[in-house]
C-alpha cells in the first residue's frame, strides 16, 4: 500500500436505554442498502458528525424531532494506516460536548483533525480564500473542508462540493493532488504579506503627495513653487532665497554706508566702525560666558543630585548598623513552616546548619559584618567629600560666569549708546529704503521658514519611499523562489491523473451499458489559482443536466479514489456516498448496478488494499464483490 488509507470497521449508536445499534463494514465496496425511510442517510450523518463536525449533535436541524435526545452516543471503530483506533462522542454526557474521544484521549474538533492529518500523512497548510491579496487572513485547509469532497450527501449532487466556497474548492483539489504544500508555502503566504504592504504604503504614498501639495499651495507663493512640490523643485526655491537674501543684505550694507557717508565726517565713521567691530567682539563673548553659565548650572544641579543620594544611603547604613546591634541577640525559638519550638541540638555541631561547611570561630563572624559596614560607610563620605569640593568649583564658577556676563551687558550698553546719535543721523536719510529692504528680508525669512516646513513633510515621503525600497528589495529573492517551486509544479500531469481516472470511470460506463456517457471526455485545466473542468469546450454545469451530471459527479469521486493509489497524492482512500432517491427510484433492483461496478473493480486492484466506499442504495441485488448492509425497518412518521 502506497500511501495511508482512512476505512471505517464498525459504525455504532448508543441509545439512552443502553442499547447499541452498529453496522460493520469491510475494506472495499460496501452497499448500505434498504428502501425509502430505513435510516441510511442518518446512518451517514452520524460517522460525519464523529469525523469532526463542531454541531451538538449528529441530527442538529434534522426535520425529525427527538432523534438527539433518543441517543447518548455513537462511535466508530477505524482503521487508519493500518492502526485500528476506536472515536466516540458522547453529546448527552456533561462536559463532553464539543469532545472527541480518541481511544484514551480527549480532544476537541480541531485537534482531533490534527490528529488524523498527522495519522494520514496530510500536510497541514493555510491557503487564501479568493484572491491571495485580498488581505484575508488565511485559513487552514481542515480535515473538515476536505470531507466535502469525500461525503457526498444525499442533499447535494448539484456541484463538486456544493454549498462549498470555490477557494476551499480549489485548494482541496490540490491538496489530494499533492500539490498544496509546495503551492500555498511559508514562502508563499510571507510574499503576498510583504506586496500587500507595499500596496499599502504605495497608496499611502500616493494620497500623501496629492494632501502635501494642497496644503503647499496655500503655504508657498507662486514666485517658489509653481508647478509641483518634490525635494527637487523645494531645494531649488531655497537656492533663489538665498540668492535674494544675499541680495538684499548687500544693498542694506550698500545704503547704510552710502548713507554714512553724506551724513558723518570721517573722524565720526572711523569711531563707528571701531565700535561697530568692539560690539562684535563683546556680543561674542557675552554669548559664549552665557552658554557657559548654563553649562555649569546644569552640572552643579547633577552634582546636588548625587549628593542628595550619597546622603541618602549613608542613613540607611547607619539604619542598618543600628538594626543588626540590636537583632544580633536573638535567636530561633519556633519552626518558620510549621511553628514548632525548635529543640537545642544535644550535640552542637561546628559546621553551618545549611552549607555543612567548617564554620570559623564566633567573634571573626560578628567581625566580618562590622568590617563590611565600616568600609561601605567610609567609601560613602570619601564620595559626598568629592562631591561637595566639586560643588564649591562649580559656585565658583557660576559666580565668575555671573560676573563675567554682567560687564560684558554693562560694556554693551556704553557702546549703544555712543552708536544712538550716528544711528538716528543714518536713519533720518535712509530709513524708507531701509524699512523697505528689511520688510522683504523679513518675507524671504519667512518663505524660507515654509520651505523648511514642507521640506521636513517631503522628509516623511521619503521615508515611506525607502520602506517601499526596503520592501521590495526583500520580496525579491522570495519572489524568486516561490517562481522556483512553481516552474517545478506540474499541474498538466497532476490533472491528467484525475482525468485519467474519471475518463476511465465514464468509459467503463460505456463499457458495462453502450451510449451511457454520450459527451466528449472529462478535461481538468489546473493552475495555482483555479481549477475548471470541462467537457467538451465548455464548463461541465453547462454542458450537463440530468442524469448525466450524476454521472460526472460519480466520475469524480472514483477519479478522487483513484488518486489514492498514486505516490505523493494525499487522498485518503475512502468514499462515502449517498444517492438520491430520484436517481435510482425504489424498485431499482440490479438494473443500476453499472454505476457501482467500477468501484468494484477499481477497489479489488492490490494497489487500493485498505481503500473503502461506503454507498447508499435501495437494492443493488446480484452485485458481487461488494459487502452488503441491509436495513429493512421502515420510520414512519
């Protein structure tokens, strides 16, 4: 046997009187066989509910009321790759609802699909729901999901999987192929995350740029920035601000000094520039003895600080040296656990009670704390010593800085007021244009001061641009290597394979019952994001109706199994079928059973020992091969 195989051995229910109803079944075909009303889908329904279903009960929702309360339990005995496992639940039991029992062991739904995964050899994979980049998280692809496609129930026989998600659709499809786990990878699903980011900031980026250049027009003039806002066109504006600013200041000096000129003699301009240069020197270093004022405040607040802490601990030493003198003389009375009184030993020991060690004589012990204290005591003051002479080095300089800066603010106001007269002299020839050429430095100032602003939010741009950068540069060698994994899958052959099989179901048909199957062949076209069938040109829900498309469906589930018989394929082996009435009526006798005959024949080949269809009909009389159920009590409403 090739690969693992699931088969069910016995199928039991406990009523709540404490009898057991069970059906037995075989590997192979097993025909679950009676008339209308016998109970067979409800047969069905309890081994699905026992597989995982999450309901309260195998009959949740059934149109036939007290079924749940009528049975207390049901279990199955499998055999699963070769080990027979015995599952129950039991739905009546408190606290056991929502359990599986799994031979000694409890589990949940999910678990036990886990469970059964790791028995069968499956893969446990997470695929997208639809399109990869929707944004969805992805799902497991569940035990439960691949059911779908292994019980057909009696109430769907309109699509492969009705009711079923065309995503969960196509990845089951792959999943039995053996394809899903080099499909829907690690590497795959952390590809789709990072594009969707990209994605993300791409738009983000986008809606960024069209807000930045709204608010631009409103802060920046058209004499700036006219056409777009991007580092490029906002490095150059402040290029020309700075020219015109430069400019400006020229024609300041220019007509200041042209102005001096008419209005001072030469002795006047030679004293103001002398004291022109002097202000210079004495802003400069008034600046400096400022800045260094400030420097040594801060140091001397740090130096507080430690000295603060340094006092601080030494209280709690003294605290400590305190308490140890006056703890030192007792001693253990009562048991810390227990509260006993502790009994003197009547032989002393001259080891430590918990080390076992020598102990050294009693006064180097008191001596060894005192030791300790008085040299953690010592370091301590040595420090709040340093700390203190520190702290008068930093007074002191503070004080000269003080000092320092009030002479150099008390030589400043001399020199201005010298400089008052020639000031108002100047002023009273030039102060129009002077006022004039000040009112647009101060503009270009303040246009500069935008550009700065809009420059700082471009900053932000480019930083989402070298996320996006980053991004891309990391989903390249992954993009890379998912590309790898799938230039090595072949969908062709992994869907010739259950092509090959439903074709061969469907000729077999013809071969048991000419002109059965009057279409053109099953065609399967696969890729990693959908799976089609066709026949003929055409889709198989258009192309068939009626009686044919049970046919094609029937085809599909021996397609499937004979996928179990192929390496590296993650079919399981087993088919569970429920027939609708209305395709094989009542008195159906032996007339159909050429649609169970392939089964036989495929299920006896050495290759699908272990493999197993469970199949609902009414009579089935005359077929060989197949193991027979029969149930014959009628449940009249």
């Amino acid at each position: 046997m090739t690969n693992a195989f699931l088969s069910v051995a016995r199928l039991e229910r406990r009523l709540t009187t404490g009898n057991v109803e069970s059906l037995t079944f075989k590997t192979g075909v097993n025909l679950l066989v009676g008339p209308p009303n016998t109970g067979k889908t409800k047969w069905l329904q309890t081994l699905d509910f026992l597989l995982g279903d999450t309901g309260a009960n195998p009959y949740e929702g059934s149109d036939e009321a007290g079924l749940a309360d009528k049975y207390e339990s049901a279990a199955a005995n499998l055999i699963v790759d070769g080990d027979a496992v015995r599952i129950e639940r039991r739905w009546l039991e408190p606290g056991a609802k929502g359990k599986i029992f799994v031979g000694d062991e409890v589990m949940d739904t999910k678990e036990f699909q886990h469970w059964l995964f790791a028995k069968l050899d499956i893969p446990l994979v997470h695929f997208p729901k639809g399109n990869p980049m929707s944004g969805q998280t992805w799902p497991e692809l569940s035990f439960r999901i691949l059911l779908r496609h292994i019980y057909r129930q009696q109430r769907f026989w309109s699509g492969l999987a009705d009711q079923q998600p065309e995503g969960e659709q196509h990845a089951s499809l792959l999943q039995f192929l053996g394809l899903a786990q080099r499909i829907f990878t690690d590497d795959y699903g952390e590809l789709v995350q990072l594009k969707l980011e990209v994605e993300r900031l791409k738009a983000r980026r986008d809606q960024y740029q069209h807000t930045l250049a709204e608010l631009a027009r409103g802060l920046l003039s058209d004499e700036d920035i006219s056409v777009v806002v991007n580092a490029l066109t906002v490095a150059a504006a402040k290029v020309r601000i700075a020219t015109e600013t430069e400019v400006l200041r020229r024609q300041r000096v220019e007509l200041l000094s042209r102005s001096a000129g008419e209005t001072l003699d030469p002795g006047q301009r030679s004293r103001i520039v002398e004291l022109g240069e002097l202000r210079a020197l004495v802003s400069s270093r008034l600046e400096a003895s400022s800045r260094d004022r400030n420097s040594a405040v801060d140091r001397a607040r740090e130096v507080a600080r430690y000295e603060s802490d340094l006092a601080d601990e030494l209280d709690r030493m003294a605290r400590a040296e305190d308490a140890g003198t006056m703890l030192a003389d007792l001693k253990i009375t009562h048991c810390p656990a227990c509260d006993q009184t502790v009994a003197p030993v009547v032989i002393p020991s001259p080891d430590c009670f918990l080390c076992h060690q020598a102990r050294p004589s009693e006064p180097m012990v008191e001596g060894l704390g005192a030791v300790r204290l008085r040299f953690e005591r010592e370091r301590l003051e040595s420090e709040r010593k340093e700390a203190a002479a520190l702290s008068d080095v930093l007074a002191r300089d503070i004080r000269h800085h003080a000092s320092q800066i009030a002479d150099d603010e008390r030589q400043l106001r001399i020199i201005d007021n010298e400089l008052v007269p020639a000031r108002q002299a100047i002023a009273a020839v030039a102060q129009e244009e002077i006022s004039k050429i000040d009112m647009a430095l101060g503009q270009a100032s303040e246009r500069e001061r935008q550009l700065d602003r809009v420059s700082a939010a471009l900053a932000l741009e480019t930083d989402i641009a070298d996320r996006i950068a980053a991004l891309e540069a990391k989903i390249e060698p992954i993009q890379e290597r998912v590309d790898e994994v799938m230039r090595t899958v072949d969908f062709g052959a992994a869907a010739s394979d259950l092509e090959d099989g439903m074709n061969a179901y469907l000729e077999a048909l013809n071969h048991l019952r000419p002109h059965t199957w009057r279409h053109s062949p099953v065609q399967i076209s696969l890729s990693r994001r959908e799976g089609v069938f066709r026949v003929g040109n055409r889709r198989w829900m258009a192309a068939l109706e009626g009686t044919d498309s049970l046919y094609f469906l029937m085809a599909y589930h021996y397609g499937l199994l004979s996928l179990s018989g192929k390496p590296g394929s993650h079919y399981p082996g087993i088919a569970i079928i429920d027939l609708p009435g209305e395709f094989l009526g009542e008195a159906i006798e032996d007339k159909e059973n050429f649609i169970v005959q392939p089964f036989v024949d495929l299920l006896s080949g050495e290759a699908f020992e272990g493999a197993q269809l469970l199949i609902t009909g009414a009579s089935f009389t005359g077929l060989a091969g197949a193991h027979v159920q029969a149930l014959r009590q009628v449940h009249i409403a």
